[in-house]
C-alpha cells in the first residue's frame, strides 16, 4: 500500500490540556489543505468564542471538538486518569515528574548547542554502522520518501552501553509501570518483571525549517517498537500530531511537562488495553524544532517471549501474538515506518556472490619476477602483524588423544585437557582418531589430481549464481572488495540426497568414492567429540549430540597456489567458522594455517596423520560462551602449493541458537558477551570477511549495536542486506505444469486456485484482424535492397512506434535450422517429466527447466513450462542446464544461434537509420553481449478460459525473436486497451521491442505488453531470443534519440533494471512507466 507522505493529509483538531482548555472550546480545525503555520497564523488574535463546546462550529463550518486530554500527576488518585489516558488515547502529559528543572535546561543547552555545531563537527558521531550516532534511520530503497530531520541515537542503559556518559531521566518509568499495574488490576512483578534490566537509549530530533512545510514530513507516521516513550521539547516550537479515529491532533506544548506514549510493547502486554497510538512530527516554515525521546523497552538479553499478560487473558482470549523481543526490534528497525502497519501484523486472527577470475590464473601470470600481483590481492595486515612461529610447550595448540578420551582409566585426565584447549584456544590437533590411513591417502591423492587438471576441466563444476556448491569462490560480495589467494570446490556430503552431483568431479574416477567413503569414516568421530565436549563441562552427552546428529554436513576443498610476494596476499582471510565443528585435513605437507590468540597471530604447525579440529560460532552459542570460536586465517608460500580439506557440521535447519540450560548452570546467559537467541537459518553462511562479525553482531551484541565496518555497504549491514532484501534473481519452485495438466484436463477435475485468472475471459480480444488491426509485416530483403529500403524503413519505424511488435519474413535463417530445433523441442518436452527433471533450474537462477517470475506462495500461477539458456556468448554456457537427449538438441540451439545472431544487430541498424541517427549508436550496446533462449510449453487446459499460459508483461532486453514452433496460436498483445491476437506466419520470426529499447531510444520504439493464452485441446510450443545490452551499461536516452534536448526516462544500471525485472511477478508495463520522467 503506498504510504501518504504528504504533511497536509488529514483533518488535523488542537488538542489541549485541561488547564489550556479552560472550558473555552479548541482551536478550529486545520484544513485539509493547510499547513500547521498557516493554521496557527489564522487563528492567531481571534476572540475565542463562548460555548464553543461540542455543538460549536468553526470559522470553515466544520464541527468544532472539544477534547479533552489527562495531566498526571504520580499521585495514587490520578491512577484512573492515568488508565483513561492510556486506553482513549495513548499519549499524556506528565507533570510534577520530579525530574530536576535544572538539568532538564542543561540537558536542553547542550542538545541545542550540538545541534548548532557545523556540519563537520557533528560529522565526527556519524556511525560507518547501525543506529548509534548522528544520522537517519528506516531508510532502505532508494526510491523512499525521505524525512526532514536529523537525529542523533544514544543508548544510556545499560551503564556500560553509553557511548558519551549521557546523563539520561531518573528512573521514574518504573513507578509508571507500577501505577499502569495497578490500573490493570495485575501484580506488579507482572509488568515490572518485563523489563527488569531493561534497555534505555535516547534519540534526539533536529527537524530544520522548510519554507515549504506543507510538503514535507518531520518524522513519518509510526508507532514506537517500545514499552514506553518520554518526550522532552527542547525548544518552544511545535510539531508532533497523534493520530485518533482518523485524524491528526496537534499536540501543544506544556511547559514543564513531559509527553508520555504506549508503545507496540505495552500494547501487547495490555493485550490491547491501553494503545499505541500512531503519531508524526510537521515541521514549521520558519523555525527548527528539537525534541528529546527516551525510550525504555525489556532488555535485549530477555529470552522469554512477550505476550499479553497472563492475569489478564483470565478475562478474555489474547489479541497478540508471543513475541521474541530481540527478533520483534530487529523487524522495526529493518522496515520501513508504516504508521501502525508492523504491529497490526502481530495481532491473532487477522490473517493469521560476485563471480571473480580464477585466482590458479592469477597465480601462473604473477608469479615471473617482474610481474605485479592486481591490486584486489594485495593486503598490508599480511606484514604488519606480529606472527609467532616455531613455539613449542604452552604456546602450542593442544594435542588430544581420542584414545586416551575412550579409555577409562585416562578419560577423566584427556577430557581436561580437551576442555582447556576449547576453552583457551578453541583449536585442538586430534590424533589416534581412528580414521584409517587408506581412505586418508586416497582421498588426499584425488583431491591433488583435481587441483592439477586443467582450469577449463575443474570450470565444468563451476558454482552457479548465489550457490556455494561447486568450484570457484565463496565470500565475495563487492567488486572494490580485497580478494582471497585461492581457489575452492565445496560440496554438501551429508545427508546423502542432498547432494548436487552435477558439482562431484568425476575425475580422477575414483574422487566420488574416496570422498563418501572419508565422509562416512569422519561422522562416527565428529559426534564422538560432540559428547567428549558435553562431558567435559559436566553436561549429559546427548545435549549437544541431539542437535548435530544426522544434520548437514559440508565439505570445503581448498587450493592455494604459491605467491612469490606472499607476504602481501592472504590465502584466507581472517574469519570464525558458523558451524558447530570443524575438522581440518592437511592435504600435502605445505604448512599455513594461522589462529590468534591475545591479539597476536600463532602459526600451526599440523602434525603428520593429525585432525585440526576447531570451535565454531554455533558452538560457541550454545554453550553459553565456555568454548570459544576462534579467529583464524590461510597464509600463502612462496614457492609451494598448499592445499587443505575442511569438514563442517551443521546443527538443525529450524534450530533457535540460544546457549543450552546445561550451560547455564548459574542461571546466567551473559557469560562472555551477550548472547541472544537466533534462528540458525536466517545466518547467512556466504559472508565470510570478518565472518566472526556476521555471526557474532547478530547473536552477541544488542540490536542497537553495530556490526564492524567490514560487514557495512551504504549505511547498512551487508548481512542484513541478504536477509532483508533477500533479493536474489531466480524463482520459487512450483509444480509441473505438464504433469498438472495430465491430472486437471478430467471432466470432473478442478483447476488448482492458484492458476484461475478471472481477467482472461473478461478481457476484451480482437481475433482475426487484418490490414491496420494487424501487426505489421518487415521484410529483411527489401530492408538491405537499396532499391526499396527506404520504403520498408518507414514501414519498420511504424511498427516500431505504434505497435512494437511485427513479423519478420526474409530473415535469411535457413529452414533446416529452424525445423531441426522444432523438432528437437517437440521431443524434447515429450520425454517423461523425471527426464525433463535431470536439467531443473537450481534455487536462485535462471537457467534450467522450470518457471520464471514465481517470488511469492500466494501469487497467481502461469500454466507453462520453460527451459531457459544462456546461449551467448559461448564461454558463459552452462552445459549442465543444455539437454543432451534428443542426440541432436545441443547442436541445434548452437546452429540456430549463430544463423539469428545477425539478424537482431542488422534490424537495429535499421531502426535507428529508420529515425534518422547513426545506424552503429544502438547496435554498438548489444554486440558481443549476451543473449539468452527460453522455449516455452504450454500445455492444453480444458478451461483455457480460466487460465494464462504467461502472464502480462513487457520484455527487459533489447530485441526479442519469437519462433513459432508448432501450429497452434496463443500471442497477444495490448494495443490501445485491447487485447490482440497474433496469427504467426509460417516461417517469419515474430519480432518485439523490449524495455531497454525504449529508454534507449527514449521513448520512440515502444516495449508493448503481451502475454500467452492457452488452447483447451492442443499444446502449444515457442521460443524467444532475447538480445541483452552491455552488463555494465547504465540505461538512459542515447544522445542521438534527444535532440530536442528532452530526455524521458530516468537513468538505471543495467544491473539493477535486472535485478527489478527479476525479482518480482510481471506486471504488464508498470516496471517501466515507473522509470518515465514527469512530462
């Protein structure tokens, strides 16, 4: 729903105290379309009228409302005012407060001598992260509407979260609290108990004048995620409004007195008895205004749900759900402000990585004496931190017996030692483990074999976008971010039908064998040291065996080439593991491995049939900090290849990570740092830079904490950048629409709901059209004729900017070509739907059999299968997605590739000599680059009235070539409101604009909304070519399309026009209009 930001919505009535009312009756309404000033300068040196009372009217006709509002004093008879207050409207004004009116004007001094400094000095509190300092918050999009104000967040409790020693209120909350208690008829615990240690922190406003206060907002329209709000007015000018049966109320100032309000918090314990009310702050034309808040909210460290309180669901059923109070402040501050919209969503019953070049390249070009490394590898810390080497005794890291564990008469003794190593070091080398030496050694020989063959040989397991299974990199995320010196192939091994073997080599032939046979060797030993580690610290065994038990495990191999200046590369960069345990095999004899430990960096010298075994974040979590998730990193030799296996074991997928009660034997979860509970699947495992950040400013800090530097890209975490925007290019996975249709075309059988489009036989479809109501006919010949091309160029451009779609006859493409691939696409959708099966799309891409557009559970379906493929340029073929049945099917997308790959850059030649430009300015943005191929099916449907094969849409490319691969029609397009019917010719290819052409061409081709019908008797099968722009172009009017110097379109990187088009359901044009400039 779009929010109103506009300041003059709304009717807004003044709302007074009792002692300013004064049995006068309020100021008259403002009006709809004035501002606060203008309001105010109206009214002023009006004579109040008498009787101006509920039956009073204003000077606009309008009923003029007497309203009246508690003053509370902390007295025992004002409880009932108190009560009222806080169930009718929300907000009060506090007097008699007992704040110290001395410090209340110190405190007002200092805000507004802050606020005077240049913008430089106040520069200095600007965070590089999170929500403390001088800044803005609940700004995501780019599109957003913005605020006009500046704040500056402190938190003040605890002590030891201050960041300046600010001095914040006495903590006269808590009396609040008791006297809100004692209204509500519950114990006083009850309430208190909620936010006992609770978490305070202040934000002060700055809101600037604007001549055009009428347009803009202070603060927009919210309610507080909090459990109650104390606003200080620093200065005299006016601003906030609350919001009450639909209107704005502006609230005047009483001097002295502070503006209490119920937050989401308190709501939810009231179970909706006393209000959170939604309020805004307007800004005054000609003077700035400042405001303190202070907010007081349960601690973060609270690990008991908040939910309405007990003693009052004995009067009736709860209106809210239990929240977590972690989890419910993280959501407030990763949405944007929608007045009372996030704490509706709580109430019951309402609807209850960047790909980067192969670094083994990098290695063979940089390694000759007189070649430099890039600059991305280079990294000063690998010289400047001091690195201890060659230690023996106490600065050794321990070695554990695991038969010395089982043995009864030294278990005791060794289950010391293992817990001092996990306490103090977090890292253990493990001998007599009982993995045999054969399977050790094989496994080893394959993984060298691999890491020798040809980079082209390991680039056929390459990752996929968004992947981390298979060869290449993880933890790259930024094209100016420092890289990595190695390369890796990770597999998921266990359980054993999740793995992906398309990315298992199968060379040398023996590697899959010797790595389930190391796999299945590893797991008895891992959760053997699972229940060692419980034991240790006098826990029962199964309370950590529970959670890692025949859950996933995974397999990272890496290589990491020798570096002639290895002394400014790293290898891997410094980072904890999120896992439970990782078990580390050192591959060949090539020592690197580095942990730190008081600040300086220990070098590992791993012992000969030895596991490196070490503590993860998850680890380190549930055991409420006793074992320890230690830093560590890879460095690089000079002259030797280093390669290394790592073993990780994963807990549950649904686990809450929160330290175990076993750990917490004293009852306190705060044991070395702050832990909190978090869900273990919202970890975000691909963020590896200072991946000891990713986790642990989740898990471990407050929210009003903020992640390191590293983990920051414009002003907000990356890893919350990957839960909240979540925005990766592919599509849910829905079912087959082929084999739904083998069991919905009965008689008897109904349409899933999901695919039911009411909008299909209402729409009005003009069939049979000919001459001008049918789309045009090009004809390449006559284009290249210098006899007739003039005359078909104006035919072209017609085409183009009236219909943005024609038939291409002429096209020079041979028949062969064209039949061979109708062929081989009939046969193929006919195989069996396991076949088809063996080429789906992977999660989070494009590529592969399967849908497209599909980002929501509830979105409308389409009634169609594709298979898409990058068919160009040829290096950027992902084989593992090209069908290799029928025989002929690879041979014949490459053929019918390179017989069109003229065709779309001669017909843009054509279209910009058609208007009079130079004929190279369009096709220069397309040549070379990439094209892509999805062939349709869409299968026949009974109720083919009921159901749409593709949905309305435009295309995102340049050009796109349609075949017709069978007989039977299904395209549409919209033309003036009306839908028509395309009847392909036989042999043409069917043409159309696509999005990026009309920016380009700044309006004068037009990208036209179409989509696909179904037959109810007959499948239907086509193919679409898409033609894409350069990838780092960034998309505008070309100046030889604005000569009349207007440009129509705003400017977006191709990228992002991507991600837009890709990360969302189709809908018709309005991606694109939303990119038009205002006429």
């Amino acid at each position: 729903m779009k929010r109103d930001w506009s300041a003059k919505a709304g009717r807004t009535v003044y709302l007074s105290s009792l002692e300013d009312l004064g049995g006068d009756g309020a100021p008259p309404p403002q009006r709809r379309n004035e501002s606060p000033a203008a309001a105010a300068a109206a009214n002023k040196g009006k004579k109040k009228k008498k009787g101006g009372a509920a039956g009073g009217r204003g000077d606009n006709g309008g009923r003029t409302m007497k309203l009246q509002r508690g003053v509370v004093h902390l007295k025992k008879e004002e409880i009932a005012k108190l009560g009222s207050a806080c169930e009718d409207w929300g907000y009060f004004h506090l007097v008699n407060h007992g704040v110290d009116a001395g410090l209340l004007q110190q405190i007002k001094a200092d805000i507004t001598e802050f606020f005077r400094l240049p913008l430089q000095e106040k520069a200095v509190a600007i965070p590089s992260n999170g929500l403390q300092g001088f800044g803005h918050h609940f700004f995501f999009p780019k599109e957003q509407k913005l605020d006009w104000a500046d704040l500056l967040f402190l938190i003040t409790r605890p002590v030891e979260e201050r960041s300046n020693g600010f001095l914040a209120y006495k903590a006269f909350h808590i009396q609040l609290f008791k006297f809100m208690a004692i209204n509500l008829g519950v114990d006083e615990e009850a309430l208190l108990g909620v936010f006992k240690g609770h978490t305070q922190s202040v934000r002060i406003n700055h809101y600037p004048h604007c001549r055009q206060a009428d347009k803009v907002l202070g603060f927009s329209a919210h309610t507080e995620g909090v459990g109650l709000t104390l606003l200080l007015q620093v200065n005299d000018v006016q601003g906030l409004q609350i919001r009450k049966n639909g209107r704005w109320f502006a609230v005047k100032n009483l001097p002295g007195a502070l503006v209490v309000n119920v937050g989401d918090i308190l709501e939810i314990l009231t179970n909706g008895k006393y209000k959170s009310i939604e309020h805004r702050a307007v800004i005054n034309p000609d003077k700035e205004m400042i405001t303190l808040a202070a907010f007081h909210k349960p601690p973060l460290s609270c690990t008991v749900g908040v939910g309405p309180l007990q003693e009052l669901l004995m009067k009736g059923k709860a209106h809210y759900k239990m929240v977590d109070v972690v989890e419910f402040t993280k959501g407030y501050f990763t949405a944007k402000l929608e007045g009372r919209s996030y704490l509706e969503r709580l109430k019951l019953g309402a609807n209850d990585t960047v790909s980067s070049s192969s670094w083994y390249s990098s290695a063979g070009t940089c390694n000759g004496s007189d070649e430099q490394i890039p600059e991305r590898y280079i990294r000063t810390e690998a010289t400047c931190e001091e690195v201890i080497s060659n230690y023996h005794g106490d600065m050794a890291i321990p070695i554990i017996d695991l038969n010395k564990l089982l043995s009864p008469q030294s278990s005791e003794e060794e289950c010391v030692k293992l817990r001092s190593a996990c306490q103090y070091w977090g890292f253990f080398q493990l001998i007599n483990h009982g993995v045999p030496e054969e399977v050790i050694e094989n496994f080893r020989s394959n993984i060298i074999k691999f890491f020798s063959l040809p980079l082209d040989a390991k680039k056929e397991y390459s990752q996929l976008p968004n992947s981390l299974e298979g060869y290449g990199q993880t933890f790259v995320f930024s094209e100016d971010q420092k890289l990595d010196w190695g390369d890796m192939l990770y597999l998921q091994v266990h359980p054993t039908d999740s793995r992906d073997l398309r990315f298992w080599p199968t060379h040398p032939a023996s590697f899959r064998q010797s790595l389930d046979q190391y796999s299945s060797e590893t797991k008895s030993l891992s959760l053997c040291l699972f229940e060692f580690l419980a034991k240790a610290v006098g826990a029962e065994p199964e309370s950590l065996l529970g959670i890692f038990e025949e859950q996933p495990r995974g397999m990272r191999m890496n290589y990491y080439p020798p570096c002639r200046q290895s002394d400014k590369v790293i290898g891997l960069s410094p980072h904890t593991d999120v896992v439970g345990l990782t078990l580390l095999l050192q591959v060949n004899d090539v020592q690197g491995l580095q942990i730190k430990r008081d600040g300086k960096w220990f070098s590992v010298d791993a012992l000969s049939g030895a596991f490196i075994v070490n503590i993860g974040d998850t680890l380190e979590i549930l055991s409420n900090g006793k074992f320890k998730s230690v830093e560590h990193r890879a460095m690089i030799h000079p002259n030797k290849e280093r390669i290394s296996t790592a073993l990780f074991h994963y807990p549950r997928d649904d686990l809450l990570l929160s330290p175990l009660p076993e750990f917490v034997k004293d009852g306190k979860i705060l044991s070395n740092g702050k832990f909190r509970s978090v869900e273990h699947r919202a970890v975000i495992y691909p963020n590896k830079e200072r991946l000891s950040a990713a986790l642990f400013n989740y898990a471990r800090k407050d929210m009003m904490t903020s992640p390191l530097p590293e983990f920051v890209k414009d002003g907000k975490p990356k890893d919350e950048l990957a839960m909240a925007e979540a925005r990766t290019i592919g599509s849910i996975s829905v079912p087959n629409v082929q084999e739904l249709a083998g069991t919905c075309n009965g008689t008897d059988e109904q349409i899933p709901e999901r695919y039911i489009r009411p909008e299909v036989s209402s729409d009005e479809v003009i069939k049979n059209n000919h001459g001008d109501m049918s789309i045009p006919i090009i004809d390449l010949d006559k284009l290249i004729s210098p006899q007739s091309s003039q005359e078909e160029c104006v035919k072209l451009i017609s085409a183009c900017q009236y219909w943005g779609f024609f038939q291409l006859i002429n096209h020079g493409v041979p028949d062969e070509v064209t039949e061979n691939l109708k062929n081989d696409l009939v046969e193929f959708f006919s195989q069996p739907l396991d076949a088809k099966k063996e080429y789906s799309q992977l999660p989070n891409s494009l590529e592969g059999y399967g849908q497209a557009f599909v980002v929501s559970d509830n979105q409308k379906l389409d009634w169609a299968d594709m298979l898409y493929l990058q068919i160009c340029p040829t290096e950027s073929r992902d084989l593992r997605f090209w069908p290799n049945y029928p025989a002929s099917f690879r041979h014949s997308i490459d053929a019918y590739s390179s017989a069109t790959e003229h065709i779309g850059l001669s017909l843009m030649q054509f279209m910009a000599k058609a208007v009079g430009v130079e004929p190279k300015s369009l096709s220069s943005v397309f040549e070379g680059q990439a094209r892509g191929l999805r062939m349709n099916y869409y299968p026949p449907c009974l109720k083919a009235d009921k159901v749409l094969g593709l949905s309305p849409h435009t295309d995102l490319d340049g050009l796109t070539l349609l075949l017709q691969v069978n007989d039977v029609q299904g395209l549409q397009i919209n033309k003036d409101g009306k839908w028509f019917s395309v009847n392909a010719l036989n042999d043409a290819l069917i043409v159309n604009i696509g999005d990026t052409l009309e920016i380009l061409s700044n309006g004068k081709f037009r990208s036209v909304e179409h989509r696909a019908v179904v037959h109810p008797s007959r499948e239907r099968i086509s193919a679409a070519l898409f033609y894409y722009p350069c990838q780092d172009l960034a998309i505008s009017p070309l100046p030889d399309f604005v000569k009349d110097g207007k440009v129509k379109y705003k400017t977006i990187s191709y990228q992002d026009l991507l991600i837009e088009y890709f990360t969302a359901e189709l809908d018709g044009r309005n991606r694109l209009e939303k990119l038009k400039l205002e006429p």
